[in-house]
C-alpha cells in the first residue's frame, strides 16, 4: 500500500467516532466516514456560498476552521489526489474523538437546518449519458419495439449534451413545461403543457482534474480525474420527447430542469464500497480503450438507490412519503464511471473541474425496480395506486420526487449520499 492508501484507510476505520455526536447515530448519512462537500451560506442570507463538509447533522466551515483560504469550490476539485486525501486526512483527524481541535472548530460548526445549500460548484459543462442498460432496453420497447436496444449500445457509452443553466440544487421548483407534442393519431402537433411529466433516478459524477484539448485521458488514469458523486433527477417530459428526439437525441424534453443533492460523496470515501465491472457471457467485451484490470476488479460502485414521492394531497394531510422504487447501481450500469471519462475524451474533447455527467437512468434488472415512471407504468398504461388511494401514470402538479442514496458493506460504516427533493409547479399560463 502507498503512503495515501494507509491515510485514506485510516479514514475509513469502523471504530473511528467523531465528537459530533448526531455524526455517531446508527444510520446517519453523515459520519466521520463520509465527509462530503458542499456550498453553503447561512440560511436566507445572500453571502458567497463556502465550502462545507457535512459531518451528522452539521458543516464544517472550511475557511473558518482553517482548512482552506478560498470559496472557490472548483479550484479544491481541481487538487491533485495527495492534496485531496490529505485535506481528508485533516478533517477526519480534527473531527475525530480526542482531537485537540475540537475547541477550535466548534465554533466552525452550523447547524445544516440554519443553512440554504447552493449547486455544489460552478458546473462548466453537463453530458448525460444512457449506462442502465435495463431502462434503456425497457424504454427502447416503449419507443421502438422492433428495436429495443440500438446495436451500437453495447459498444458505446451513449450520451447527449445536456444543459446546465437549469440545474437546480434539491429544493428545486420549477414549471411544468410546454412543448410540441403529437399524439399518435393526431393529424398534426400542437403545443402545449407535458401530460407526461417523469423523473429519472440517476447518479451524476463530478470531474476533479481535467485534461488538455487534445489530450485523452486513458482508462488506467481516468479514476484520477473524478472528484466524487451525487444523486441527479433528470426530470423528462416523455410526450415532448417522444416527439422530438429523432434524429438528433433529446432537446426541450429535457433542459427545464435538472436537481442534484447539494453534498458531492467523494471517491475518497466511496473506497469501501466499490465492486467488480462485469458484462453478461455472452455479452460483448469492451474494446481495449475501454477495458482495465483495476476497472475490471473495482470499476462499479455499490450505492444503493431509492424513489420516494409526496403528493400535495398527501403532504397536506400530513402524509410521509411513499417509496416507488428501491434498487442498486451495480446491477444497473453497463458502463463505469472511468469508461465514461475515458471515452468522453478519446476523440481529445477536454473536460474541466466541475463538469457534470449523468449516469442514466438506473433501472434495476426486476420491473419494480425501474427508475421512472415511464417504466413503472408501461408507458402510463398501468397506474400506480398510492396508499391513500390517488393514482398516478405521470407526476401532477404539486408531487414532490425524492431521491435517496446510501453505502452499505460488511466491515465498513454506512455512508449516505443524503436526498435530493424537486416540486413540480403548474405549467405557465
Ligand atoms: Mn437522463
């Protein structure tokens, strides 16, 4: 092991507790652990958002607990891995148990109820890609059923590119949209609200280092170049995009509005729970730019991922959320995070610290895994009942759509990725 794998290790001991009591309790997605990142600034002020670290149910201020001298949330993405495992080494060690800074950093400490969380960084650019290979062989029936899955998807990791003036931090409300649509049997489209408004359960995954224009990055360093994790509702207005996407992929379907959950999980504290990359027999092998032994043995990551969905009838008679879905990234991504930097740059597109890729929807192998309503209903043909006894093909306005992530392994402290929340508002008049 190097000098970072022992200090990284360290970090992750299961005896390790912090001081931060509410860091300690069973189930919490933020122990001493995790210590994700994350733009902050005190609740309804309009301060400079600066950087945090979630520990329980508190931040961490790095500049005033002295850890950094700057807001700048894209420059600590851009450190070299040694910086990032050392400034994690630091905060672990000050937040731990018996640690002489205790005294110091209390004062560095807000409540995250005291807090409004901002975009965790200044994203450059966003691309989405198309990993579960569930949803989109489900999806391709939907819109294709002669040919569910392109022949290119096994070879290819298929993406678009997305738009990020309209990502959106958990809390996000936004309009339903208008759009083209044509019904099957219309003479003609017109224009309208989306009768077929839908989220997609998705991870997105933050670039650290970037590369020169020009200069790939291969798959054995690819790793290097990704900071950390997030979960990324990209919600779809399924009429508007049925309509539109041939030939040229998905457009005004949608670029209304993307939500992300505010803390970035890094790839530092996602070290425990990481999985091997495999294809199906029979399957095809990626090509060899695409393929690693270190990707082969850990490529995936195990998070384990759920939908929750809040009508406004529900929220007004004091009703929790119910869950729609519960499943995990590994047994829904055809593509690991590294392949996706990797082939992103083969052709020398340069990517830069805070751009943005989506996973895809993350539909497990069963149907009530499935990671969109679009699959959950066959294509609105089958309602779900909720238990208080609505009904639901698509999202109406006022429904709330959470996301939840979390790790779990033997031998290693659960860590969350927290939730991310978005509203859906009447479409404008
Ligand atoms: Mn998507």
């Amino acid at each position: 092991m190097t000098n970072n794998d022992n200090r990284l290790a360290a970090t992750h001991q299961p005896s390790l507790r912090s001081w931060v009591a509410s860091a300690n309790t069973e189930g919490c997605d933020f122990p001493i652990q995790n210590l994700p990142f994350g733009r902050f600034r005190p609740a309804g002020s309009n301060e400079t958002a600066r950087i945090g670290v979630a520990i329980g149910d508190q931040v961490l201020d790095l500049k005033a607990a002295d850890l950094v001298d700057h807001d700048d949330m894209n420059r600590l993405m851009a450190s070299s891995a040694e910086d990032r495992v050392a400034l994690r080494a630091a905060i672990s060690a000050g937040l731990a148990e018996g640690s002489d800074r205790q005294s110091a950093w209390e004062a560095a400490l807000l409540a995250q109820a005291d807090v409004d969380m901002a975009v965790p960084c200044r994203i450059g650019d966003y691309t989405d890609f198309y990993t579960g290979i569930h949803h989109a062989t489900s999806v391709g029936k939907l819109f294709r059923p002669d040919q569910p899955l392109m022949p290119n998807y096994k070879w290819v990791p298929i993406g678009y590119h997305g738009r990020v003036s309209s990502i959106g931090v958990s809390g996000q409300r936004f309009r339903r949209p208008m759009g083209q649509t044509k019904a099957p049997d219309a003479q003609q489209p017109s224009l309208g609200p989306s009768k077929r408004l839908d989220y997609e359960l998705e991870l997105g995954f933050f670039v650290g280092r970037g590369n020169a224009l020009g200069e790939p990055i291969g798959i054995d360093t690819a790793e290097q170049h990704l900071f950390g994790v997030t979960l990324l509702n990209d919600w779809s207005a399924r009429d508007i995009q049925a309509w539109e996407y041939q030939p040229l992929g998905p457009f005004l379907a949608k670029n209304f509005a993307t939500t992300l959950s505010p803390w970035i999980v890094t790839m530092e504290a996602l070290a425990p729970f990481r999985a091997p990359f495999e294809r199906a027999a029979g399957d095809p092998q990626p090509l060899p730019y695409l393929d690693a032994p270190a990707n082969r043995e850990r490529g995936a990551i195990d998070i384990q991922v759920e939908v929750w969905l809040q009508t406004a009838k529900m929220r007004d008679a004091g009703e929790p959320a119910v869950r729609l879905t519960r499943g995990s990234t590994t047994q829904a991504a055809y593509w690991t995070a590294a392949q996706l930097v990797t082939h992103h740059t083969v052709n020398g597109c340069n990517l830069q610290p805070g751009d943005l890729f989506g996973s895809g929807t993350l539909s497990g192998p069963e149907p009530e895994q499935a990671g969109s309503l679009l699959e959950l209903t066959q294509g609105g043909k089958n309602p779900l009942t909720l238990p208080n006894g609505e009904t639901r093909t698509f999202l109406e306005d006022g429904d709330a759509l959470t996301l939840r992530g979390f790790c779990e392994r033997n031998g290693a402290v659960r860590i969350g990725l927290g939730e991310v929340t978005g509203i859906v508002e009447p479409a404008p008049r």
